[in-house]
C-alpha cells in the first residue's frame, strides 16, 4: 500500500527532481546553486526512485553504473582543467565559448568542471545509497 | 555577535570532544560530525560575519553591493562540509563493519589482534 | 611565466590514472597496467621537476591563470622536487610489488586506482603553495589511505582501520581549525604571503602566532606521529596487506613532517623556544618507538614502531632551526631531509621484504618461522641491505644520514637529544637482529606451516622493486655525495624562504608594504 | 692503491663462494694470495722511522667531513702486516679445516670481508672512514659468530657481540665527531679536521669537550676490545668456528680497540684523566681474564680469557704512556698475535683431531699428533715468556717498563706478575695438558690434521721463536716504526735476550724467573683441582657483568613493553585524551598570555532570533550527548546541523545553508540506516573517567572559543576576497562569487573534494561487498 503510493508519487516527483537539480546546476555559476546541491538533489531523485522501486529498478533507470558516472566526472573535471593545456596556459585556466545561452549565461569549461563535480557527487550518493539498500 | 559565535564554537567542540570520548561507536560518529560543525563556524566567525549581503553581482552590476560578505571563507567551508561528509559517510559505515566485524561497540574492547 | 605544467604533473599524471582505471572499473588489469603508467609518469615527472628546480631555482605556477597570492599556487622547491621524486620511487615499486601480492578481490575493488589517488595526494601535499589546499591534498591522501586500509574487511584490519581514520580526522579537523584561524587574522592563504604577514603579526601579537603554531604543530605531529600523537600509527600499519603497509610507512607520516618543516620554516616566523620543545618532542619519538619495537615480535609491529622511532630523528634535524647558528641550522634540516629521503626508501622496501618472507615462511610472527637464511639466501641478502641501513650500519644510506643527524646535534649542541638518537640507534640494530636471528638464522620450528611454495615469476615479480630500493640504498650509501648536496641545497633554500616567496611572487602582485624587511630569518 | 686493494679484498669476498665452487681445494689457497699480496706491498712500502709511507685522500661527503682517506704509518704498517699475513695464513686453514663443508665458501667469503675491514680500519686517517671500517668489522664478526646459526649458543653469542662493540661504537660515533669539531674549533679547516694525522698540529686536549670526547672513544676502545667489564662477549664468542676464532681474537679485531687507544694516544694522551682511565681499565681486565682463564675446560675459552688478559696488559701499557711502556705495548702486541694465532689453530687442530676441545677428555696426543704438539710447544713458551721465545723479550720489556715508574710502578708489577702466572699456567694446560699425560679416550680415534692446517701454527711458533732470537728483524724495522706513530716522534730500539748484571737487568730476571716458575706449580696443581678452580668461578661470575647483560637482554622486551605501554594503548579514548590535552598544553599557555581578549571594536550586535539559533544549535549538540536512544541522539544531531545552516542562511552565506541543510539530512538518515538497529550501548566509563572526560572536552572547548575571539578579523587590507569580488563578474563570468570561487578561482580544491567523495563512494562499496577473512570472497 504504501509502496503503491510511494511509487506514485515518485512518478510525479522524479522528474521534478531532476529538472530542478539540473537548473540549480546550470545556475549555480550566477545564484547560490551548482554542482554540488544539483548533484544531491539528483541524487535524492534516485533514492525516491529505489525507496519505491528497489535498488535494481533504479540501477536500470539509471542505465550507467554509478561507479562510471563518478569515473566520468572525475575526467570531466579533469578535461575541463586540461583544456588550457592547449593554449599553453596553466592547468584549470578557464576558457569560454564567444555565445552566452540563455538562463545560464557564458558557457565555458567551468561549467564543464561544475558537471563533473555533479557527475561524482550523483555517482557516489547513489552507489552509497544503492549498496547500502542492496546489503 | 561574535561573543555569542565563540560560545556556539565552544559548545560544539566541547560536546564534539566529549561525545568522542565516550566508549561508544555512534556516538564516536556523532561527536566527529560536531567537531566537523565547530570547525566550520569557527572558519565562519575567523572570517568575519556579515548579515544579509551575500556575496553575489546583482544582475545589472558588476560587483557585489559594498559589504558584501567575505565569500572566500564560504568557499572553504563549503569545501569542507563536502569533505567532512564523504569522510563521515566512510567513517559510519567503516563503524558499522567493525560492529559486525567485532560484536561490540566499544572501541576499548577490540584489541586488534594477530 | 612558463605554464608551469611540469609542477602539476607528478600530480596529474597518477589522478588521471586513477580515473581512466575507474572508468575501465570492470577490468582490474588495465588498472594495474594504467598504475604502472601512472607511477612511472609521476616519476618522470617528478625527476623533470627536480632538473628543472636544481637549474632554475624554485619552480611556481598558478593554476587557473589568477595571479598569486589570490589563485592556488603551485611552488616546487628543492625539499619538494626531493619528495615528488622519492613518492614516485615508492609509487612504482610498491605498485609493481603490488602485481603479485594484492589478491584479486582487493584488485576488483579498484585497489590500483586507489594507490593512484594516494600519489597524487602525496604529491600534491609536497607541492601545493596554499595552505588550504594543503588541507584538500591531505584529504586526498587520508581518504584513499583510509579505504587502501580497510579494503578487505579483515578483522584485523577493521580495528585498526577505526582507530587510524578517528584519530587522523582529528588531526584534520585541527588543521583545518588552523587554516580557518589563520585566514581571519591575515586575511590570506598563500603561503609565501603568509610568511609576509605571519611574520608582521608575530611583532604585534606573538603569543597569538605561537598559539596557532601549536594547532599547527599537533594537527602535523599526529599526522608524522611523533611523541606522544602516535599511537595510530601501531595499532594499524601492521593490519592490510604488506604492499599497503610499504606505502603507508613509507610515504604518509613524512607528509607530516614535510608538512612541519614547510610550515615551521615557511609560513611561520621563527618562534622562540620552538627549537628546545622539538628537540624534547625528538628525543621521547626516538625513545618511545624504539621501545615498542623492542617489545614486539611480530615483523610488521616491529616495523611500525620504528616508523614512530625513526620520526623522531627527522624532527630532531627540523628541531634545530632553533638554533642561534646559522650553520648549525643549515646542517640540522639538511639532515632532515637526508633522513626522509633515506628512510622512505628503506622503510618501505623493510615492508615489501618482510611480505616475502612471511610468504616464504608462512608467518610474520618470529615465533613461528625460521631458516629463512638457509631456504632463500637471496632474500636474506635482499633484508639486511634495508635493515642495515636502518640500523645505521656503514656505509648504507641510513649510516649517513644518522651521521649527519649526529653531527648537526652535537654541533648545535643538544647533548640529550644526541644521547637519545644513540641510544634509541642501539635499540634499532637490536631489532632487525632479534628479526635476522629469529627469522633468518633460527632453524624453522615444528609449528612453522610453510605455504605451498609460489611460482617463480610471482617471487621475481616481488623480489624486482625490493631490489631496486635496496639498489638505490647500496648506490645512496656508497655515493652519498649528490644526495647529501641536495639536502643541503634544499636546507638552504628552505632556510632563506625569500626566494620562495619571489618565486611566487606575491611581493610583487600585491602590496605588502608592510611585510618590506621581513622575509629572512 | 690502498682503497684498490681493500676493494680487491671485498670484491674477492663476494666472489669466494663461486671460488669455491670452481676451485674446491685450492680455493683457499688461491684467494689466500691476495691478503699475501697485501702484506708484501705493506713491507715493500714500510714507512721508515714516524713517517708516513702511503697516502690516499678520496672526497666523500666533504660537508660531513667524510673523506676516503689512508695513510700507511708505522702503526698501521705493523697491524696490516699482522692482520694480512695471520689473514693468508688462516685462510689457508680455513679451506682444509671446513674440507667436505658446503659452508666452506660462506666462510672464505666471510673471512675476505673481514680482513677487508679490519685492513681499512688500521689504515684510516679520516674520523669517518675509521667508523666505517670500524663497524663493518663489528657486522662482519656477527656473522661469523653466527656461523653455525643453527645452534641457538652462536646467535646468542652473536647478537652479544655486536650489542656490545655496537654500542661502543655509537659512543666512539660521538667522540669523533666531537673531536672533529673540536679540531675545527681549534683552526683546522675544512675536511683537515676530520683527519687524525692533521690533528697533530693541534692540541685537542685545549678544548672544553676534551673529556666527554675521551670518555665516548675510550668506550669504544674498550668495548671492542673486551675491557672489563665489557670483557665477556670475547669468551662467548667463541662459538664461531676456530678460524674464525683465531682470527678474530689474535691479531684483529679485539687489537682493533688497542689500535685506537694507540692511534689516538699521541692526540688525546698523556693527561691524568687518559692515564688514570686507561690504567685501571687495562689493570683490572688483565686480572680477571687472567682469574678467569683458569677456570675453564674447553680450549677456545682458555685461549679467550688469556685474550682478555692481553689486551688488558697492552690497554695498562698504553695508559701508562712512557716511551719504554709504549715499546713494551709494541713488542707483546705483535708476540700475542703470533702466538695466540697459532695456539688457536692448534686447538683447532686437537677439535678436528680427536673430536673434543675439553682438555679433561684429552691427554697424551703427542703422539698422534706430533705436528701440531711442535707448534703448541712453540707457541706455548712464548706466551709463557719463556726464552729464547719472543713472548719472553716481551714480558722482560713489561717489567721494566714498570719499574720506571715509582710507586705505581711497583703495584702495577706486581699485578702483572700475577696475570702472567696466570697465563703460564693457561700455558701448560692448552699446550702441555692434551698432549702428554696419561691417554684419554676422545670421542675420535685421535689422527694429526692435513698439511694446510699445519702450515698456520707452524709458521706463526717458528715465527715467535725466529724474532726471539734475532730481535733484530723486529727491532731495526717493524717495533720502532710502531713505536714512533703510537708516541709521535723518533724513537730507538733495542730488544735482547740477555740485559746484563745492572741492578734493574737482575730485578726484572728475577721476576721473570718467579712468573715461569710460579706458572709451572700453578699449572700443576691445577691440573689435579680443575673442579674446584671451575667452582670459584662459578660463584665468582653469579655476580658478573655477563649475567648483568643477559639479565637486562632478556628483561629489556618486557620493561619495554611497560614503558611503552604509557603511551601506546590500544584505547582510543586515551589517545584521544592525549591529542586533547597535547593541543591544551601548547595552545592555551599562549592564549592566556595574551590576556582578556579585548573584543574587537566593530563588534556586530547581537539579535534575539540569533540568541535562538545558538540556543538550537547548542542544545542540539547537548542532547546528542545526553539521549541515550540512538536514533534520538542522531534526530538532536541533525537539529543542531538545521540550526547551523539558518545561521548560514541569516549571515550571507545561501549556498553554504542550502548545502549544509542537504548534507545534514543526509548523514541523519545514513547514520539511522546504520545504527537504529543496534542494541544500546551502556555508559562504559566511571563518573570519575566521565568528569574527567568532560573536564578536558570542555577546556577543549573554551581554548577554541578563546581562539575565535582573539582574531581580530579584516586586520590585512587589501584581502584575497576583495580581488574575488571585483573580478568574478568582470573576469570569470559568474555573479555567485562562491561558486565562481569553487569552479574557477579556486577549483584545485574542489577538484580534490570530488576526489574524495568519490574515495568515500568507492570505500563505502568495498566495506559493505569485499569482506575476505570473515564471510565470503567479495564479489564487486
């Protein structure tokens, strides 16, 4: 009973959550927000989602190992820094796109850097949270 | 204000200490989390407290109003309670092992054998 | 300003490392094959860094491209070229060793990666110019430390795994108390310009100085484990696997002393009779692990409690910087960094031969194996090398730097300190012999239960970095003369920090006016 | 040349066992001709008079005052002939003694290395090269003592050696270089000081450090050479096998302590404290290994505490000083190593003979072994002082030499008669008592030894008695070269068999005569009384340094264990307490100094909803401490971390109150998921523990809160922070300057954080899946 509730109102808070973990990503640069409390918030989507589910549902859903997501953050964060390399400037010199999007504003590897901060934290909340729930 | 800061700082080492002094695993845990809180307000006081500037460039300007709080030491504690968390998170679970590893929960009893 | 590239690359080149592995997390071999690429480019890295320092002085970069003090600087001088060099020595002998002795459960669960992590974290420590991002790297370091020390689950190892993590994020958490106090009162984290600025504040208010020093000074001395902070120390070295034993010993509690000489020398102004406490602080290390080893007869205990021991006589180079002599002061932290260099190599090459020998005797209780001289002669050859050397036996490398340890103390004229280091040396030469006679010369006893012999590429595969390091022992001791030029080179740039600061270059990018005629000793 | 053909020796060493494998037999005899080459080069080069013949200067460590330096003076000439040729000669010996042994390569291997040693010690002149040699002599004879390692007596007695002589030389590590800093403070520059010939122009005995420097050397002198009451390693060394033995205690390493006395003597002698130390240190060794050499069965030990006896003499000898006393030193110095070489071979040969060194269990072998009987008679007489042996102008010399010297002169003669007694009767029962008498039956039918373990005792008798009757081979050449390095300047010679009528000359025959015949009746009563002579002992060594060392060797884990105990607990709590009260005791004397913080001026006003907020945060913690539920404890944890981030929230600090509020509520749940099933934990401490606890946690407390109000905040214009603020829109493109700060200015950090929450993820995976030991391999 409670489970069928749970489930039906994860349907309806899951992508809510994740919406709103993206956008306090993609804000974070201009409001208080970023990497860090967009990965958490997503991370609170999973958990939602194996709470009602079980962990194995939300390892599907989620397609990617947690274990990948945190290894891709790290090297996204470790590209973003690298980048600089090229123009033969120290590690983790910023570099921006000419464009501004909108709602987000310039784009360039600090942002980069930010998912990669968010990559791991939603990485290792869930491997945390998903081995915890499967022991 | 700051007064009142030093007395939080104080009371959360203090108990932090006293907690982990206390023959118990969780509470070990639990006094680790206070200390984490009492280094992070004692960055916050050491930094200087500010009320209601927060330190961002309001759309339209360029830089922060005057005043605006030091962001630098809320850098350093975000990063801190970011670390503090992970560590926590490794060091409860690090406990909770050792509880089943050891049957008690009393760190004076496990004498680390072999 | 060149990029600087070369800086960050003994800490890059094991992180990257490190997360190509976990990307390939379902394949542990391409993990260790990416371990090996990471340790050795650290290596290279770091011996580049080091040509680089030795020809154009200290070597400082800016990461991000903001100007110092306000970005996190990056600064390799000599004492921190040494270390990257020597962390990447320990890196790749211990991963090698690593191929042959680390189960396959341990490998599944991302051990290589992990090592890497601990590298860079290293390596960071050595040479990060900022004193919060210190703390990050120590983080880094403590964390993979902390799952490389209860990766496996053993009881054992659980156990001390609780003591070593509580214990050391106690010492975080003073550290980090530290830096916090430290932003409040000079309002920066740069290293360089806290020496501007520390040194300004210690006119005004030096009890205030002296009063962080000492949070300072615990939060490192639990991490080097000196007197009487170590007790962390021997309740868990002894418990995971001897490869990650070797690291341990070999590289972690001289982040802590290396973290105590930048600071002491570095950020801190010289503080009155800080000279005089370390030397009692050297004197009970040196005594009180000594004593510890001599009550143990397990190999790895053994072994730990000499780490504890032979800290003290790192600390006792350090502690005469007090001294009033600048000549006194040259010799005691060359000697220091003689003693590092020296023991890092040989304490974890101690562990890497005593995981040989239990394998070959099937125990690291002494009570329990024997004959090991007559069974495996060239394992005997391949101990005493390394035990010698820690004993101070000539001409190994340990024979020198005790030697120079000795003789900046008697110079600078700290007679109990000196009688302590002697003393605590005799004890040392009592302990690898109780392990050679034990071990090695006694004849295996009834209750011994050898393990089915290993494969011979597995032992080759064991035996290779062990005799290396001991190579590098053999080469430091009969041929201590560049060694020995480079620590005192490093003493000297350590002891006139204005060419680290204008390396920096803080003085420049920001007005200090008031830190004018402060930067020397 | 010097260091090429120590290296010759050493790479010899390491090339003996595979020697042996390809030569066998002549192994031996071959790798013998390199210590022969040695002597030969020393002769062809022998420094005339007090010169200095060779000289070779390495730089080392230059800076450590380490050179490779050596330098061929009349001493160093002498010791290395000795120590070369006793050296050729037992290896020679060595190669037939261990015939048929797989050992025998180990050993040859062993034996290079040692006369490598030992030959680059005598030839030192730089401080550090000494102690170099010094201590590889040291390591070397622990291996060779340990020979036979599966016996638990040769480990014992290994590691008693190297305690010993390693403890000596740590002190003697301190003495030199105390008198190297003295040279230099004296005005020697540079490495100069650090060299021993240099020292000469100098006069250590000036410096204020002049006496502990005497003290930390002369403890490695006697150390090494067996001074009482260091004496008793010597005896039990001799486990190792009878080469070795005879190597170790002839002409080598025990000299080795001698050889330092007389090497430093012309620097740091000739005052009151050297003559006063040295002499009785000499005097009271010669009489107990004297006492003690009566006392035992077993050959090697009677030839060991002869040993002890000697180097007793020769250390008196060099603390008296006087020209005639120094001769006297030179003289028995070079009949000991001959003679006591030989005698050790002979034992060897009667072991190897018959099976047994217990000399109750040996008589009448002369006939089977005719060979070595001839070299035990030569030997013999000749540590007997007896004429027209060398050992008998020897003893003539240390009468005289004596009696120079007024009333200390007389007692120091008749201390020495006495010794001398002594050794005439160890004399008669290692060289007499085996061979004649009645038979007994040895555990082997008794057969004589091969030719080339004939050839070393041989030799080295003929050799005492050939020097004995023409001094002149000693006394034009080797003695007064000797001579001349030990007292720093010319000096003559002129030994003979025969010194006349003079008053003195009839004196010194007359004690002479008394010693012989003395020995010859102590000798036979003690050949019926053994028992009893082995009973005194007894009880005389139940108080001996020997049980005093092996007392404290075996109670020294156990105190060890106690002392360390004071610090290393297995209790977490204790050193917990210890890192609290380490951080007081540095931390709070310096805050209290500063006095009653002055408040900052600026101070911020205090409103009522931020009084609440403290309120809840400390009340938060404070249930934590007091709940004893679990789960409660851990809901008043989290209240304390909500009240932080409104605090955060209320003092500009948004991003940090968003994460706080996420991370508290984390850890409240992971830390309910982990522990709300566990069973209670009792309060385990007493109230007094408790009190104390809490006494210490709250000083803790108070030295924080003191911390953060004495920090005047802002004191440092221009702060980081203001370029941060004035560059983050402009320059970094981002209106949120914290995380502009996490992302750009400062992103190293945040890489590191992220490297650790991923450690944490990933530990967190492996605690909970990879459990080896205890249940099931881990599966990932």
């Amino acid at each position: 009973m409670t489970s069928f509730i749970l489930r039906a109102a994860t349907g309806y808070l899951m992508p809510l959550l994740l919406l709103l973990s993206v956008f306090m990503l993609l804000r974070g640069h201009n409001e208080p927000g970023g990497g860090f409390i967009g990965g958490l918030l997503a991370a609170a989507a999973f958990a939602f989602h194996a709470l009602a589910w079980g962990p194995r549902a939300t390892l599907e859903l989620l397609r990617a190992d947690p274990r990948t997501i945190i290894a891709a953050g790290l090297a996204a964060a470790l590209l973003a820094g690298v980048v600089a390399a090229a123009a033969g400037e120290p590690f983790l010199t910023a570099h921006w796109l000419p464009i501004a999007l909108p709602g987000v504003g310039k784009v360039g590897t600090p942002l980069l850097f930010d998912v990669g901060v968010y990559l791991v934290v939603v990485g290792t909340t869930t491997l945390i949270l998903l081995t915890l729930g499967e022991d | 204000m700051e007064l009142l800061l030093a007395v939080v700082v104080g009371g959360l080492y203090a108990s932090g200490l006293y907690l982990m002094l206390r023959r118990s695993l969780v509470k070990l845990l639990l006094g680790l989390v206070l200390l984490g809180h009492a280094a992070n307000l004692l960055i916050f006081s050491a930094g200087g407290v500010v009320r209601g500037e927060a330190p961002l460039v309001a759309p339209g300007e360029i830089t922060p109003p005057p005043g605006a709080a030091d962001p630098l030491p809320q850098a350093l504690i975000l990063t801190a309670i970011v670390i503090g968390f992970a560590v926590v998170s490794f060091a409860a679970v690090l406990a909770r092992r050792v509880f089943e590893v050891t049957g008690t929960d009393d760190p004076a009893a496990m004498e680390n054998g072999s | 300003m060149s990029s600087g590239w070369i800086v960050l690359l003994p800490l890059l080149a094991p992180l990257a490392a490190a997360a190509a592995g976990l990307l390939a997390w379902r394949a542990p071999r391409i993990q260790a094959a990416l371990g090996i690429v990471g340790a050795g480019a650290q290596l290279a890295a770091g011996l580049g860094l080091l040509q680089q320092v030795l020809r154009e002085g200290v070597q400082a970069v800016q990461l991000g491209s903001w100007p110092a003090p306000f970005g996190i600087t990056f600064a390799a001088d000599l004492l921190g070229a040494v270390m990257v060099v020597v962390t990447g020595v320990i890196g790749l002998a211990v991963t090698v060793y690593s191929l042959a002795d680390i189960d396959p459960g341990r490998r599944a669960f991302a051990y290589f990666p992990l090592v890497q992590v601990l590298l860079a974290g290293v390596a960071g420590a050595f040479l990060t110019g900022d004193i919060f991002n210190l703390y990050v790297c120590f983080e880094v370091l403590l964390m993979a430390s902390f799952v490389l020390l209860a990766l496996g689950g053993e009881r054992a190892q659980m156990a001390g795994a609780l003591t070593y993590v509580t214990l050391n994020l106690v010492s975080s958490a003073l550290f980090l108390a530290g830096v916090g106090l430290t932003y409040g009162i000079t309002r920066s984290l740069n290293m360089a310009e806290l020496h501007l600025r520390l040194g300004v504040v210690a006119e005004s208010r030096p009890e205030l100085v002296l009063a962080l020093a000492g949070l300072f000074f615990v939060a490192f001395g639990i991490k080097a484990a000196v007197f009487p902070l170590y007790t962390w120390l021997p309740a868990s070295y002894h418990t995971p696997p001897v490869a990650v034993s070797a690291l341990l010993a070999g590289l972690l509690t001289k982040v802590g002393v290396y973290a105590l000489i930048r600071v002491l020398t570095l950020v801190f102004p010289p503080l009155p009779g800080v000279g005089t406490f370390l030397l009692a602080v050297a004197s009970l290390t040196m005594v009180f692990g000594v004593l510890g080893a001599v009550a143990m007869f397990e190999t790895r205990r053994i072994l730990s409690f000499h780490i504890v021991s032979q800290i003290g006589y790192m600390v006792m180079g350090l502690a005469l910087v007090g001294s009033d002599s600048p000549a006194v002061r040259a010799a005691g932290l060359a000697a220091a960094v003689l003693y590092i260099v020296h023991h890092i190599i040989v304490k974890a090459n101690l562990f890497l031969v005593s995981g040989i020998a239990a394998r070959l005797g099937g125990s690291f209780q002494l009570a329990r194996v024997g004959g090991l001289a007559a069974a495996a002669p060239w394992l005997a050859l391949l101990f005493l090398i390394p035990a010698g050397s820690l004993a101070g036996v000539p001409p190994l490398s340990g024979f020198w730097a005790k030697l120079a340890v000795v003789r900046a103390g008697l110079a600078g004229e700290a007679w109990w300190t000196v009688a302590a280091a002697l003393g605590a040396g005799l004890l040392t030469v009592l302990s690898m012999v109780k392990i050679w006679t034990e071990a090695f010369w006694k004849p295996a006893p009834d209750t011994a239960t050898p393990p089915p012999p290993a494969a011979r590429w597995r032992l080759a595969l064991l035996a290779a970095p062990s005799l290396g390091l001991a190579a590098l022992t053999v080469a430091i001791g009969l041929y201590p003369r560049p060694l020995y030029e480079l620590a005192r080179r490093a003493a000297e740039q350590l002891l006139a920090p204005s060419n680290y600061v204008a390396a920096v270059g803080v003085a420049t990018a920001h007005d200090s006016a008031r830190g004018d005629g402060k930067g020397g000793q | 040349m010097l260091s090429a053909m120590i290296a010759g020796l050493l790479v010899a060493a390491v090339l003996a066992p595979l020697a042996e494998r390809r030569l066998g037999l002549w192994a031996a005899p071959v790798l013998a001709a390199l210590p022969a080459a040695f002597a030969a080069v020393v002769l062809l080069n022998f420094p005339r008079g007090g010169g200095v013949a060779l000289t070779e200067v390495r730089p080392w460590v230059t800076d450590l005052g380490a050179e490779l330096a050596f330098a061929l003076d009349g001493l160093a000439a002498v010791l290395a002939l000795l120590v070369a040729g006793i050296g050729a000669l037992i290896l020679i010996y060595a190669g037939g003694y261990m015939a048929g042994k797989a050992t025998r390569g180990r050993l040859l291997a062993y034996l290079l290395a040692f006369l490598a040693a030992m030959l680059g010690l005598v030839l030192a002149d730089n401080v550090v090269t000494l102690f170099v040699f010094w201590e590889a002599t040291s390591v070397v004879s622990f291996l060779l003592i340990g020979f036979d390692h599966h016996k638990g007596e040769s480990r014992a007695a290994a590691v008693q050696a190297l305690l010993v002589t390693g403890a000596g030389g740590l002190a003697m590590l301190a003495g030199l270089i105390l008198a190297g800093q003295a040279a230099s403070d004296l005005g020697l520059a540079g490495t100069e000081a650090w060299r021993i010939s240099a020292w000469a122009t100098v006069d250590l005995r000036q410096h204020p450090h002049y006496f502990p420097t005497l003290l930390l050397i002369l403890a490695g002198a006697a150390t090494k050479s067996a001074q009482w009451p260091f004496h008793f390693w010597l005896p039990g060394a001799m486990a190792a096998p009878t080469p070795v033995s005879a190597l170790l205690h002839s002409a080598t390493m025990v000299k080795a302590g001698v050889f330092l006395l007389a090497r430093l003597s012309p620097h740091l002698g000739g005052t009151p404290e050297w003559g006063w130390l040295v002499t009785s240190a000499g005097v009271v060794t010669m009489l107990v290994g004297a006492g003690m050499a009566l006392g035992q069965r077993d050959l090697k030990r009677i030839l060991a505490y002869t040993t002890v006896s000697v180097l007793g003499t020769l250390t008196m000898l060099l603390g008296v000083g006087t020209e005639l006393a120094v001769k006297s030193a030179v003289v028995l110095l070079v009949a000991h190593a001959l003679y006591k070489a030989a005698l050790f071979l002979v034992a060897g040969n009667v072991d190897h003979g018959t099976g047994t060194r217990d000399i109750t269990a040996l008589g009448g072998l002369a006939r089977h072994l005719p060979w070595t009987f001839t070299a035990a008679v030569l030997a013999a007489l000749s540590m007997a002082g007896a004429p027209p042996m060398f050992g008998f102008v020897g003893k003539e010399l240390l009468y005289t030499s004596k009696l120079d010297l007024e009333a200390l002169g007389a007692k120091l003669v008749i201390a020495a008669v006495i010794a001398n007694i002594a050794l005439v009767a160890a004399a008669g029962m290692v060289a007499v008592k085996p061979f004649l008498f009645r038979r007994r039956e040895p555990p082997h039918p008794p057969h004589e030894a091969p030719a080339s373990m004939l050839l070393g005792p041989l030799l080295l008798g003929l050799a005492g008695l050939f020097v004995g009757l023409v001094p002149a081979t000693f006394d034009r050449t080797l003695g007064p070269a000797m001579a001349a390095a030990i007292l720093g300047r010319e000096v003559e010679m002129k030994l003979k068999l025969w010194h006349g009528l003079s008053v003195e000359a009839l004196t010194v025959l007359v004690l002479s005569t008394v010693t012989v015949a003395g020995g010859v009746g102590l000798f036979l009563v003690l050949r019926r009384r053994m028992a009893t002579a082995r009973r005194l002992l007894e009880h005389a060594s139940r108080v001996g340094p020997t049980r005093a060392f092996n007392a404290s060797l075996a109670a020294l884990p156990k105190a060890a264990d106690r002392l360390s105990r004071l610090v290393q607990t297995p209790s977490l709590g204790r050193s917990l307490s210890v890192i609290i009260a380490a951080t007081l005791s540095v931390a709070a004397p310096s805050l209290i100094l500063l006095g009653r913080p002055s408040l900052p001026a600026g101070l911020t006003e205090v409103q009522l909803h931020e009084v609440a907020l403290a309120v809840l945060i400390l009340a938060g913690a404070a249930m934590a401490v007091v709940f004893p539920k679990r789960l409660a404890a851990v809901v008043a944890l989290g209240l304390s971390g909500i009240g932080i981030a409104l605090l955060f929230a209320l003092f500009s600090a948004p991003d940090l109150a968003m994460t706080q509020i996420m991370v508290e509520s984390l850890t409240v749940i992971l830390l309910a998921l982990l522990f709300a099933h566990l069973p209670p934990s009792p309060e385990r401490s007493s109230r007094a523990e408790r009190l104390g606890h809490a006494l210490l946690a709250g000083a803790a407390g108070v030295v924080m809160a003191l911390f953060v109000l004495v920090v005047v905040p802002g004191s440092f214009p221009p702060s980081t922070s203001e370029y941060f603020l004035a560059e983050s829109f402009s320059a970094a493109h981002g209106r949120n300057v914290v995380n502009v700060i996490l992302v750009d200015f400062r992103a190293l950090d945040t890489l590191g954080e992220i490297t650790v929450v991923a450690l944490a993820g990933l530990g967190v995976w492996a605690l909970l899946r990879l459990k080896l030991g205890n249940d099931r391999g881990g599966e990932p």
